[in-house]
C-alpha cells in the first residue's frame, strides 16, 4: 500500500498549533519573544507539533489561534480598542463559548475576571470566563512596583518563580461557578453572558505577605504560616496571573502553558 501524501516518513502529522498574542496595547512583543524561546523546550517533549506565534489585532487573526494571551498593560484601554476594532465579542466568544485556551497577564487578568472592582466609571469592559472577583491596581502605584519569588502549583519542587508586579490586581473574591454571587455596585464591573462551566476555580499561586515579600523574595506564604493574596488562579482553560511573566526571562510558565495548550488541542 502506498504511504499517505500527507503523513510524513517519521509518522502522522501533529496539528499545528497557533499561539496569539492580543497586540493592541501592552507587553505583547515581550510574550512573542519568550513564547518563541519556550518552544525548544515544548517541541523537545511534543516532536513534530509546529508551532506557531502571531500577534492578534482582527478577528480572522483571532480565528486561527489554537490559543490566546492577554498581555498585561492598562485594562480600560485594552478593552476600548478592542471593542474599536470588533473583537470585544469575538474574544468572548472564544474565551466562553469555544472555550479555547487563553491566559492573561495583570491586565489580561482583570479583562479574563467575572468582576472588577475599582473601575472607571466609563467604558471599561470585561470578556470574563474566569468567577472570580479582581481589584485593581490593589498593590499600589506604579512606583510602588516590585517583584517577589512565587511557588505555583505547576512549578512544584522547582525554584520560586521571580515575579514582577506593576500596578497589579489580586483576586479577592472566588464566585461560585457561572458568576455566583457576582454584585454590581458602583466601581465594579461584571462582564455579560455568563456561561455556567464545569470547572471550578483553582488557586494556583499566592503571594506572600506584601511588606515580607519586599525584604526577602524567597519566602512563601506557606513559610509564613498565612494564606497570601491569591495571584495565579485558572478554571478549566482559562489561566490568568497577576504578574509579569513575560519581564523575567524565565521561560517556564509559558513553556508549560504552551504544553496546556497542546493537550487541549489535542482533547478537542
Ligand atoms: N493596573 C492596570 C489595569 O488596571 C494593570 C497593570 C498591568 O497590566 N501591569 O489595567
């Protein structure tokens, strides 16, 4: 029997992967550049998926994503240009209704939440997907950024994860699943068509206490014997964090995302 045209000499071939990056505003560049250096690591474990970075600014770009990340930046602005450029709900919808995988950073975190607290009063608007209530800019201004070594659940038995923080959100509430318990009020928002999914909220970081955190950036909410401001959360194929790690250099929460990402493809 003759081979198929299309299944190579060293076996069938993989889907290819498409990873975006929503670039209207923020730290997109810096997520292509350690989502390309990750992908030695994640081809090294999944020979033969090609993979493939874009940056994401129309809804057909969108459409071709296996995958999304939401960079971090200025929420209100991420969400105004979005809804400019058409792809308010074509986000929603793929976050909530084809519930691909997606994973935001500090601001991608707050446009992934169920909830914000301390919003504008005007024109900030969330996709959700994530039932959890975030505050913004919880940790203080700008200046008052810093960065603290982080145990995530993925990365056990490794190094702490060097975190940077800038004007970041915390999760300070976890919604019953579907948005329960979800309240309007003023200075909150609540993203629209909320969609019960299976998946509960999981924690998968804290942060140490904040004062302890600035003196010694090793230790963990468990050293201190206190729970921490939860700042890695995911719930089913929606992951989002509160830092930055895409500032760090450190590959391996986008080299594990991206391995995520390829189990989901392949489940699909
Ligand atoms: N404070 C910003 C916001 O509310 C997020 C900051 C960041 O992404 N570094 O959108």
């Amino acid at each position: 029997m003759q081979p198929d045209a299309a299944t190579p000499a060293n076996g069938p071939a993989q889907t290819p992967i498409t990873i975006g990056v929503l670039a209207l505003q923020g730290a997109f560049i810096e997520h292509i550049t350690l989502l390309q250096r990750a992908a030695a690591t994640v081809t090294s474990k999944h020979p033969g998926t090609p993979l493939s970075f874009i940056e994401v600014r129309t809804p057909s770009e969108l459409a071709s994503c296996t995958g999304l990340i939401l960079p971090g930046g200025e929420s209100t602005a991420i969400s105004l240009i979005a809804e400019r450029c058409g792809l308010l709900e074509p986000l929603r919808e793929f976050v909530k209704v084809q519930r691909r995988p997606v994973w935001g950073t500090c601001a991608g975190l707050i446009l992934l939440a169920e909830s914000a607290n301390k919003s504008k009063a005007t024109g900030q608007e969330l996709i959700g997907g994530l039932d959890v209530r975030v505050q913004r800019n919880y940790f203080g201004r700008q200046v008052e950024s810093f960065e603290a070594g982080l145990r995530l659940k993925f990365l056990e038995g490794q190094e702490p994860f060097h975190s940077v923080f800038i004007r970041a959100p915390v999760v300070e509430k976890v919604l019953g699943v579907g948005g329960e318990g979800v309240e309007e009020g003023e200075g909150t928002v609540v993203a629209p068509a909320r969609r019960a999914q299976k998946a509960e909220v999981e924690i998968m970081g804290r942060l140490p206490g904040r004062a302890k955190a600035l003196r010694d950036q090793t230790t963990t909410a468990e050293d201190l014997g206190e729970d921490g401001d939860i700042v890695a959360v995911r719930q089913g194929n929606v992951f989002g964090a509160a830092f930055h790690p895409e500032l760090t250099g450190d590959e391996r929460i986008h080299a594990w995302w991206m391995e995520e990402v390829i189990k989901a493809a392949k489940a699909a």
